[in-house]
C-alpha cells in the first residue's frame, strides 16, 4: 500500500465517527482510490451477532443513479434481485471480515473490469474498513436526547418496493441524511423484505429483525418485517431497547461476553452486589466490569448506560 493510501485510510478512521452518509462515502472513495482505483464505491455495515445478511449502514459514492438498483424479478416464485447487473462494468466485492466475524462488505465498481492484483490489493483495506465502520457507529450519540417518535410501518409490495409507509414511519429519518440516504434506505428495505420472504419459506432462516446504530437516528432502532399473508411485507420501525439490543451493541463497542452479563443484569434491576452474587465474582471485579465499559462506550455511569440501552 503506497504512503498516501496509508494516511488517506488513517484520516477515514478519524473522522468517521463525525460524518453523514454522504460526506463518509466520499472520504472512502478518496481514501480507497490509491490502493483500487474505482468509479463508484458503497461501504456497508453489520456486526459479527446479526443474523440474515442485511447491513443497516450504507455509504455510496458514486454508485447512485447510474446503478440503481432496479429489481427485475426472478423466476420460481424468488424475491426480486436487489441490484442489476452491472453489464458494462466491473464490479468488486469484498466482504469485511476477522476473527469475530463479519462487519460487512465493500463494493466497487468501474468500466474496465478488475483483475487479481486489484483484489490482492482490496483485501489489505478490510481491517481500515472495519475500524471505519466501528468509528463511526461508536462516534455517534451513546443515549438519545429525547423520547423516541412512536413506531411507524412501512409496506413493502411484491417487487420489494415501498408501496406505502404511515407518517410516524416517514419521522425515523436519519439525523444526518444526504443525497444517497434515500438510495440507501430503499436497497435496505428491500433487502430487509427479501430475508423476510426467506424466512417465511424456511424457518431456519434469521428472521428479518435488524438494528440500526444510535450514530445514523439519534437513537438505537429496531425494523422487523413480516410478510402479510397479501403478498406484502410490513416493516415496524421502533425504538430498539434492552437485551435484544445488547449483542449488537456489545459489538460495536467492543464489550466482552462477561461485560454483557453484567449489562444484562443491570438493565434487569439488579446493584452491582446483586450482579456479584448471581455472576458468582467480587463486587471488586463488577465495579472493574463497569470502569471498563464506561471506558468503552464512554457512559458517565450506570444511569447513562440503562438510559442508552432502554430506548
């Protein structure tokens, strides 16, 4: 990697915890284009604890309208395609994992096709790239400012388009939306609809249940789509709270597995001797527990943490 790609990737980290959807998306084109050179860039994220395959954080640039992702359906009853095919260009993809698991994927795409030097040299951007997306989730607001907008729904027809959304759904807006937000929205709905349609055909896919980061809503969100019966999927948007949220956000933050034993028997009621007895340790050791996800997440104390985890 040459010294400008190295600094350009180092300046992503840094200032992705500051940056909307759009202005992130361009920092990595620039970032990204000494090591793989591109036309269009999109960054998604998830964590190594969600389930189904669709990422809730996503940042184009340059892979708006000249690929939208218009959704031909397939045969054999199968949802629609989220994306065309790029018959004229290249494209490169390169899912983000390490030794936790998957946070994601890059895509890249451009007129002339890529070749093994190119994605010898992509794979060397996964670690900048997960520390990217970690930045800026962790950089956002750790508890929300005020009480959550009530839940709102978002029907989803046959071809994994929006048919119709209620007024509360349509308040859930990004706090810091750009020209790619909406793109981005509509690939995830979709998205969100297909896993739902998968796991109605076969339990043993993950339900469509996705939460989406405090750092892009001002709060934790939850959206869980359901087909109908009709043809359709609803998909309810709502303040994501308490347990169900809490492997995700571990994730993020980088909390360990007895870190969230201890949250968990917090946002349960619990005192930290209460929390020592039932985790048969110290209270020593709890009170170090909390001293170190205070240190993670930033959390003033246990109030803020319930607080940033109730919703």
């Amino acid at each position: 990697m040459t010294g400008s790609g190295d600094r350009l990737l180092r300046e992503l980290v840094a200032v992705a915890g500051e940056l909307g959807a759009d202005e992130l998306g361009e920092v990595l084109s620039r970032a990204v284009a000494p090591v793989v050179a591109h036309e269009g860039v999109r960054l998604s994220g998830t964590t190594p604890s969600a389930a189904g395959g669709v990422h809730p954080l996503g940042f184009p640039h340059g892979y708006g309208a000249d690929f939208d992702p218009a959704c031909p359906p397939r045969g054999n009853g199968d949802a629609p395609v989220l994306r065309r095919v790029f018959v004229d260009h290249g494209e490169l993809r390169l899912t983000l994992r390490d030794a936790r698991g998957e946070w994601g994927s890059l895509s890249l795409v451009r007129a002339r096709p890529f070749d093994a030097d190119d994605v010898r040299r992509a794979l060397d951007l996964g670690p900048w790239l997960i520390a990217a997306l970690r930045a800026h989730v962790t950089g956002g607001p750790l508890a929300p400012s005020g009480p959550p907008d009530p839940p709102g729904v978002v029907v989803l027809g046959p071809d994994d388009r929006v048919r119709a959304s209620t007024p509360a759904a349509r308040r859930w807006q990004p706090r810091r939306a750009g020209h790619g937000t909406e793109w981005v929205g509509r690939l995830f709905l979709a998205a969100l609809s297909a896993q739902a349609r998968r796991h109605a055909r076969d339990p043993r896919v993950p339900p469509a249940l996705v939460h989406g980061p405090a750092a892009t809503f001002g709060r934790w969100v939850a959206f869980h789509a359901q087909p109908t019966g009709t043809g359709d999927v609803a998909v309810v948007l709502q303040a994501a709270s308490g347990t169900p949220l809490l492997p995700v956000f571990g994730d993020w933050y980088g909390i360990t597995t007895r870190e969230r034993q201890v949250i968990a028997e917090l946002l349960d009621g619990a005192v930290p001797k209460q929390i020592a007895r039932r985790l048969g340790v110290s209270a020593h050791t709890v009170h170090d527990h909390f001293k170190s996800i205070f240190r993670k997440t930033g959390a003033d104390g246990r109030h803020h943490l319930v607080t940033a985890l109730a919703g």
